[in-house]
C-alpha cells in the first residue's frame, strides 16, 4: 500500500493524531487519491482514514471480499449446524451461544479462509470461523466479556492460532488475546479481515 519511491516534493501530510507522514513513504499515486477522494469527505475525517476507506470501497466495488469467502466456501443461503459448538463451549458454563453467534456460525462456521500479502493498513493473514479452535480459552473470553460490557462467544482463530476471534450480541467481532480490538460489526469485520485493515484497540487485559 506504501511506497517507498522517494518523491522531489518535501511536503508533508497530517493525519490521524496529528501524525506527521513523510511524502517519501506515500503511495505514488496519493495526489491523484487526494484529488479524487478527500473533497467528498467531512474535514474532521484524518486523511488517513478517508484513505483506507476509500480503498475498502473499491474493492468493496469488485468484489474481492465476496470472491475470497466464495473461494473458500461460503455461499449465499449457507447453512450449517451449530448445536455441536453450543454444546462444546457452552460446557464450561463460561461463555453462552447467543443469537448473534449462532446466526453468524450458521453461515460462516467452519470457512477456512487462507489468505496472505500485504493488505490496506497491515498484512493479510490467514482466519478460521470454527469456535472448536477456541475450546480452553472460554475464561479468556469471559473476562473479556466483562471487561467490555458484552456476552463474546468465540467463533475462530486468526493468524494460524495467534489470536481468536469472537462475536458479541449485536454481532460486532473481536480479536482476543491479552488484549482485544475489535473488527466492527460483521459486514465491516469481514472485509477488513479479508482486506487487511488494523482492527481497533479497545484496551488490556492486563
């Protein structure tokens, strides 16, 4: 997403936080972006958000989204079985399947999507929607749930095993560690996973 093509213009950019970013370090083709794309947006949106924005809705456009979970799997109408995974996690008396994740399961569980490269804002990694993944970590996600004012029931793992992924009742999906952040509600979540973008920080459990 970043080059590293040294530009002769010295100008620099502010973004998010009142970040300075050096030209050096953008995109060859960020002035044309500029000129596109930032007149559309309100004035208090950093740059650097109109800017993965903008990406995301381009390939939102083409697609690359719905053709990587097709690739994988998934399909309009899917539909698999959930009572295997209530019943598994539910075991503990730790973590419940509410509606939210039983709906998202139904049509995401068990997809095993391999992807990788460099994404918008950080690498593409590799994600799983099997909450058999998660199976010993439900205090994990129990403390989180408290933490955040939400019932998170595990739904996978991202990165290979590095990190879980679980879904809360309004169906807003999290990376869980021994720290959390979240992906944003469902359709939002699916395509920074798939596209690469940075999920939010939202504290530490620490």
């Amino acid at each position: 997403m970043l080059s590293k093509t040294r530009h002769t213009n010295p100008t620099t950019i502010p973004t998010k936080g009142n970040v300075v970013l050096e030209r050096q370090f953008l995109r060859e083709d960020f002035d044309e972006w500029l000129a596109q794309w930032r007149p559309g947006w309100p004035e208090n949106v950093p740059v650097d958000q109109a800017w993965v924005e903008a990406d995301v809705a381009t390939r939102r456009d083409a697609d690359e989204v719905g053709a990587t979970l097709r690739a994988a799997g998934w399909k309009p109408g899917r539909h698999v079985p959930t009572q295997q995974w209530r019943e598994m996690l539910e075991a503990t008396g730790l973590v419940r399947m509410h509606e939210a994740a039983e709906r998202f399961l139904t049509e995401f569980g068990g997809l095993d999507v391999q992807i990788s490269g460099p994404g918008i804002t950080c690498a593409r990694t590799p994600f799983t929607f099997d909450p058999e993944l998660a199976v010993g970590e439900e205090d994990r996600f129990a403390d989180w749930s408290s933490t955040v004012g939400r019932d998170i029931f595990p739904i996978g793992e991202l990165d290979e095993g590095r990190f879980f992924l679980g879904i809360d009742e309004t169906s807003e999906i999290y990376l869980i560690e021994t720290w959390a952040a979240t992906f944003g509600p469902v359709r939002e979540a699916l395509e920074n996973l798939v596209l690469g973008v940075s999920p939010r920080r939202i504290g530490s459990g620490e």
